[in-house]
C-alpha cells in the first residue's frame, strides 16, 4: 500500500450514515441527523444518524427475538466460525478504505490506523472464530450417583460502547468473543468515530451474520448510550471508555436490572527508567512513541515517564530529541508520526493540562502549543515537562493526550511507591539490564499489565484490564470470553 493509494480515497464523499437494526439501514425514528466534524480540518465530514431512546429500544428488541430464536445461538459452532472468518476476510479486503475512513473521522495517523485498525480487528475476530468451537463444558467431580455438567452458555443481549481513540480494535475486543459465544449484540460508536465501525457492522451482514444479531444505534452517548445502560433487556455491558461514564453505567445497571458491566477505563500509566537499562537511547525513542503516538489517546499510554535521577537530565535530553523528530502533520499521510486530536475540545483540555502542570511547578521542556491552525484542524505539538511533582494534577489525572510528565526518582523502593501512588492501575513498564529487578518491579507495581524493556504491542493473545479505577474484566485473549457467557450448573441424580 502506498501514498497514492490513500490519496485516492481521501476526498471520497462520504454519505450519511444511518443505523443498523435488523439487518436494515435506518433513519432515527425523528428523522434527526448530526454533523460529523472531520478533526483533520475541522469541517463536516458527513452527518450521521441522531439516535433517540426509542431507537436503541427497537435495536434492543431485535437483538432480543434474534437471541431467542436461535438464528446464531442456534447455529452449528462451524457455521458460526465461518461466517466471523468471513467477516475477517471482507475487513482485509476493505482495510484501506476503512482505515482511510476511520482516520477522516477521528484523527489517527494512517500508519497507525492500517495496523491497529483493520489489521487488528480483523486478527481478533479471527482469534475468537478459532476459538469458539474449543470452548468445552465440564464434568465435575461428584458422588457416582450423581452426573454434574457446568454449561457455558451465552448471556443473550450485550451492550457494547465503544470509545473514539480505536473504534474498530477495540469494537472487535468486544464484537469478537460476544458473537463467537452466540450472544447478540447492540453497539454504540462514539459520536466522533462512529463511521468506520458502522461500515465494519456492514461488512458483518455482507458475510453472513444473521439480521437483528449485530445492531448498531449512533448518536449521543447521553442518550443512545443512556438507554441501552438502562435497559430491562440487556444482560452484559461492556465498555472503553472516561472513569466518568463507565461510573454512570455502574448507576444504570444499579437502577435498572444488575446487568454485568465490564469496564476498561483509563490509566496514568508509569514508565520507569532505571540508570542500568539495556539502551538508554532506544528506551527513550519507545517512550516518547508509547506516550505520543496516535497524538497519547492510547488508554495504556506512558503518560508519566519516572527516571532514576542519575541519568534524569540525559534522558530527558534523548526523549525531547525523539518526540521533536516525530513529525506531528496530515493523518492521512504515511509519514506522519503523530496525526489530529480527535476533536476541539479534546484539544483544549489537552493545552488546559500543560498550561496547570506549569502553573503547579512543572517545567515545559519541548512541544505543548496547538499548531497547523490554518488547516482548521485540530494538531498539538507533544508537550513533555519535567518537575512533575507525584501529588501534581498532570501526575493524577489522565489527560487522553499528547502530554507526557516526568519525574524523578533515586531508588527502586521510591519508583514503586510513585508508580502505585494514583487511583489507576491499566498499564506500566520498567526498563533494566537487572533481572531480579525486573521481576520484583512486574509483581510491585499495581497494573494490568507490565512491560519489560519495551512499551506497548502487547498482543490479543494476552489480557487487557486494569486494577483499581482502571476498570475491571479483560479484553483479549481467551480470558475475555468470561464476560459473554454465563455458568450453567445441571445436577442430576443418577
Ligand atoms: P470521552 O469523554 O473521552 O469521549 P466517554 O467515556 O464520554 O469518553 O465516551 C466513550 C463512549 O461512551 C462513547 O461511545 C460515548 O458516546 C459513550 N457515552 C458518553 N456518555 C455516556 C452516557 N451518559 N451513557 C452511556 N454512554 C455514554
């Protein structure tokens, strides 16, 4: 794939997108459309589909009758395996185009986009087609009077909102293990990457999947996303997302009917740079792209780079050099290293956290101004400072953004107590040529998962959750399918 490739679907009009329900494309039961700004230049993009309450009920229903009548569930597992192998086939086949879409929506530089867009939603769905059929019952242990069988059956109807940053990786960590468990789905893009995602439920149909078993409802999370948490109907809901709404759909499935709710949230993730780390200067080319790429809104970004204080200068000195040669510019262009804030007011909030972090003492050393303003679109040179007290704003909070605070610290004891010391717990790494130290560090911090010597790239064959307010449950791996399926005891007296 090469530049003219994506020139030539980078101008593509692109027309209204509309909901999925029951197979069939449809307007909001008022008619209502909303803009979809382009955060490449800030102009509409097309429109889109304003979902209302009674739209995601009817998505919900369909879902439902599609659950109870076995269309999917019912299906031999081989059959079911080969209609998710297809879909995987029709998304390799559309990956430009959907990457290109993708990008015009949210903003991702296209060199990331193609790999972990297309190219991982297609593996995952993949990974869980092969593994649904090896997902057996058990046979306990019991008197020899008694058979006792553990089923593993799906929960019925998931609810699925999924976030901006990634849409179709993180849509497939969850559209992947629900379908190939047998479950039904109604999804709900983020209103600033829904269009991607939407072709990917399209392309579902275009394989095969079964009308009403994979819904989509677009729109307003506070309305869309507010129903479907609210539903009588909905069994599981699984979510990427802010601490603020994952907490809020903690509430709805409180005041409505206890659905399960899966939660991956965000995370101030510590990256921890020992003096005796193998290659200082790789180590600090890896941190400023495990904090800058796809502009930081990684949820398991490093956002807080913690250095031994010996080597701190220095390293600093290496990481601003990294972070100024990524060049920050066109999304849709392959060379491009770190591409568009996703919308305005992300970008705001972004220019708002450096703008606190100095005013509480932290120096900014490289980046933290919007540029590229005559584009209309919304690009962000990456900021790093340093001083960054533990207890400072930019230290707690996650930003979603290509702002990267550094600390410093003297020993191994004191590393691990800054890196424990917030509310979060997704993502880390430690970076050491000392073995011991590198395995005392993965068990002392308090993370979903640790890297050693690297950042980032972990792959679906692992889990992805977070400890403390960064969520619970798992995507990935063959642990993520827990969440859609329920335990069946059958007890019976021989
Ligand atoms: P951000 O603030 O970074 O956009 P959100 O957590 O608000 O992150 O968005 C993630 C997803 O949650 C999006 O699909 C969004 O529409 C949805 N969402 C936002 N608010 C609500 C809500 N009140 N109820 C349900 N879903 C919501």
């Amino acid at each position: 794939m090469n530049q003219s490739d994506i020139d030539a679907l980078r101008d593509l009009p692109v027309p209204p997108q509309l909901h999925v329900i029951d197979g069939k494309t449809v307007a909001a039961s008022d008619g209502a459309l909303m803009d979809v700004i382009s955060p490449v230049d800030g102009q509409v993009l097309t429109r889109m589909a304003k979902g209302t309450a009674a739209d995601m009920q009817t998505a919900i229903a369909a879902a439902r009758s599609a659950f109870e009548d076995g269309r999917w569930a019912g299906q031999p597992p081989a059959a079911r395996k080969k209609v998710l192998h297809r879909w995987a086939d029709l998304i390799e086949a559309r990956a430009l185009e959907l990457a290109v879409l993708g990008v015009r929506d949210n903003g991702t530089e296209i060199s990331m986009a193609l790999k972990a867009e297309p190219g991982s939603a297609a593996a995952t769905i993949r990974y869980y087609a092969e593994a649904l059929d090896k997902v057996n019952g058990e046979i306990a242990p019991t008197p020899a009077d008694v058979l006792a069988m553990i089923h593993r059956e799906p929960v019925g109807v998931v609810g699925a909102i999924i976030p901006w940053n990634f849409p179709l990786m993180i849509g497939a960590w969850k559209l992947g293990p629900a379908l190939a468990m047998g479950n039904s789905v109604v999804l709900k893009p983020a209103e600033t990457a829904s269009l991607s995602l939407m072709r990917m439920v399209e392309l579902a149909h275009e394989a095969g999947l079964p009308p009403g078993v994979l819904n989509a409802v677009t729109g307003e999370g506070a309305v869309v996303g507010e129903a479907l948490g609210l539903s009588m109907d909905v069994d599981v809901l699984v979510f990427t997302g802010s601490g603020r709404t994952g907490r809020r759909l903690l509430e709805y499935a409180a005041r409505s009917n206890l659905k399960r709710v899966y939660l991956e949230l965000g995370g101030k993730s510590p990256n921890i740079i020992f003096a005796d780390a193998p290659d200082l200067g790789a180590a600090a080319k890896v941190a400023a792209a495990g904090i800058f790429r796809n502009a930081g809104q990684v949820c398991v970004a490093g956002s807080r780079l913690l250095v031994e204080a010996s080597i701190h200068d220095a390293f600093v000195a290496e990481v601003v050099k990294a972070a100024q040669a990524m060049r920050v510019g066109d999304p849709l262009d392959l060379a491009t290293a770190i591409g568009a804030v996703n919308s305005e007011g992300q970008l705001e909030q972004n220019l708002g956290f450096v703008e606190q972090a100095r005013a509480e003492g932290g120096t900014l050393v490289s980046g933290g101004a919007r540029v590229m303003q005559e584009t209309g679109g919304y690009f962000m040179e990456p900021a790093i400072l340093t001083d960054v007290t533990p207890d400072a704003t930019l230290a707690q909070k996650e930003v979603f953004g290509p702002v990267l605070g550094v600390t410093r610290f003297e020993t191994e004891a004191e590393a691990v107590q800054i890196a424990n010391g917030t509310a979060y717990g997704l993502a880390g790494a430690v970076w050491t040529s000392n073995l011991s130290r590198a395995h005392r560090m993965v068990r002392a911090v308090r993370t979903g998962v640790m890297h050693v010597n690297t950042y980032g790239g972990a792959d679906g064959t692992v889990p992805l959750g977070g400890v403390g307010q960064s969520g619970n449950g798992h995507d990935k791996s063959l642990h993520a399918i827990d969440k859609y399926i329920n335990l069946k005891t059958a007890w019976i007296k021989l």
